[in-house]
C-alpha cells in the first residue's frame, strides 16, 4: 500500500521525518523488479469511528483545528505540521486499514504499508516522536471490532520503544504487544522496560526486550528468540501486525545499536514463518521509523521480498514458475 499523497505532509527541509524517505523505498522495490509481482494500491479515507476506537474526539478535533489553521507544531517540536499533515494522517490510518481488510477477504496473502506519518509514539490524547495516528493500533482495533478476532499480536521492531501502542492496549489481553528496542536509559522515548508486562487483565500481554547501546545482530537474535518466540506457546494470534522501523541500522543515527541489514531479513523471515504456522500467514507490515536514504532501498526491497515468497506458498504459486 502506497499513496503519492503521504509525501504531501512537510515537515520542513532540517525533520529527519522526510518525504524521501518513501521515494526510497519504492526506488527499492521498483528497481528490484518487484512491482509486477505486487498488488499496488493507494490509501482511501477511514470511517472516523476506528480512529475514534484509539484516540479521544478532544485529540482529534485538536490535531485538525490546529493543522488546517496552519500552526506548525502539535504537542511536541518533534511533531511539525504543515496544511495537508491532518489529512495525511487520515489517509495513512485508512491505507493501513484497508490492507488488512484486503488480507482478511483474501484478496491479498499479505501487505506492506509504505506510510507516512508513523504512528507507534502517538499516544490516545497526544502526538509524539513524529506520530500523529497510531496505524497500527488502530488497525488492531478494526480487527477486534470489525472482524471480530479474539487475539492479535502486534511486533515491533523500530529501534524504539511504541510507548503509544504499548498503552492503548495494555490493559486488554486480546491484544499481545511485542516489542525490541534500545534499552530506554539511553534511548527516546524512555518507556519499554521488561519490567512493563501489561496491567489489570492485560497483565502478561506486553513482553519488552530491551538492547544497549552497541548491541549488534547476535544480540537482537537472541533476545528475540528468547522473548518473541514463547508468546506463541502462550497465545494464539489470529492476525499479525507488524510495526517495521529500520532505524536500528548500524549507519541509522537515530539510535546507537548496530543491526545489520542481514538481521532485519533473519527478523522478517522468522515472522512470515511464526505467520504462516497460527495465522495461516495473515500479516500486515507497517512502516514507522527508518531514515538512511541509502540503506532504506535495500531494507525495503529484503522485507517485500520475503512477504512475497510467503505469499507464493500460501497461493502454492512460486515466483519461479511465473518464468
Ligand atoms: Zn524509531
């Protein structure tokens, strides 16, 4: 999923939050000659009532005011705006939706959504760390509601802690949240400790592996194998969600561990195979942080590749035999 529309939100020539980023991506994926295996798709306007399902209607009507009447930063200076963010967001909400609409009709096996704004920081009531909507809350929301799933397990990888995911669900045991990231002494936003499992009935639902700085792919392979992999002796997810952040690179300056782009394609090949044993592979990977404009092109072009081997085995077609 991928709209020209989400280059339209401007953070301003100095945000490492920038339009290229997409651009990059897509050079990746296009000059690998993926794009006629892959269903391309643009983002379409959600129904309010799934943002409303996460965010409070105070929330929502402040980020619109404010935005339509040109203010240039909500909530945080990490969080600039310019006259299309609002409706940016909408869109990037909606795209997100939509693929997971897609994937639970069958008509598509699986999807990347190719999104900007991110929205793992933003919390119910506030925009953080370049976040406005969190898509993938939301999206988790819409399954619960829409499709009336009973377990979803949402990864998360983005070198940084999803405080915003986190909190939105971690009272509530339907939905399981799993994250890696720096260790928050050292690291934005300085929530995501492994001592925060989930409160009330959602106790147990949240698992946090915590990295230090200078951490490398040895170390990211072993706490997920160590965390990641007993939550499906425990639970049994119907849909994954997938919150993917390239910013743990070892050339991305937006955090101090050193992962290679050979760990995020060992990450996402364990999470198409975890997705194809207990959710008969049903996924959606989202786009949040990542901004080494040369790195971006080969870590996209790795992701969508092994979600399209996947989904070749699901439809028992290869890639192979389309030559
Ligand atoms: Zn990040």
């Amino acid at each position: 999923m991928y709209d020209e529309r989400f280059l339209l939100h401007d953070t301003g020539p100095y945000h490492p939050e920038h339009p290229e980023r997409l651009k990059a991506i897509l050079k990746g994926i296009q000059d690998a000659g993926l794009l006629s295996d892959l269903t391309v798709f643009p983002a379409v306007s959600p129904e309010m009532k799934w943002i409303e399902a996460v965010h409070t209607k105070e929330y929502i009507q402040r980020f619109k005011e404010k935005c339509l009447a040109g203010e240039p930063i909500l909530d945080d200076p990490d969080n600039k705006m310019c006259k299309d963010t609002y409706n940016t967001a909408l869109l990037a909400v909606g795209g997100v939706i939509d693929a997971v609409r897609r994937v639970m009709e069958n008509e598509l096996d699986n999807a990347f959504c190719a999104v900007r704004p991110p929205g793992h920081h933003a919390e119910a009531d506030k925009a953080m760390g370049f976040c406005y909507f969190g898509n993938v809350a939301i999206a988790a929301k819409y399954l619960l509601q829409k499709w009336h799933l009973s377990q979803i397990l949402i990864i998360d990888f983005d070198a940084h802690h999803g405080n915003g995911t986190q909190h939105i669900f971690e009272s509530d045991p339907s939905v399981i949240y799993y994250s890696i990231h720096q260790h928050p002494s050292f690291a934005y936003p300085g929530t995501g400790r492994e001592f925060e499992v989930g409160t009330g009935k959602g106790t147990g639902s949240v698992k946090n592996s915590t990295s230090l700085p200078g951490n490398s792919d040895d170390d990211w392979k072993h706490l997920v194998e160590r965390d990641l992999l007993p939550i499906f002796d425990k639970f049994n997810p119907e849909f994954i969600l997938v919150s993917t952040g390239f910013d743990a690179h070892i050339d991305d300056q937006m955090s101090n561990v050193k992962i290679s782009t050979e760990w995020y394609t060992w990450m996402i090949k364990l999470i198409m195979e975890l997705a194809s044993k207990h959710t008969d592979g049903k996924l959606v990977s989202v786009l949040e942080g990542g901004y080494v404009l040369k790195r971006l092109p080969e870590l996209a072009k790795n992701h969508v590749e092994v979600l399209l081997n996947h989904s070749c085995h699901r439809r028992k077609k290869c890639l192979s035999q389309k030559q």
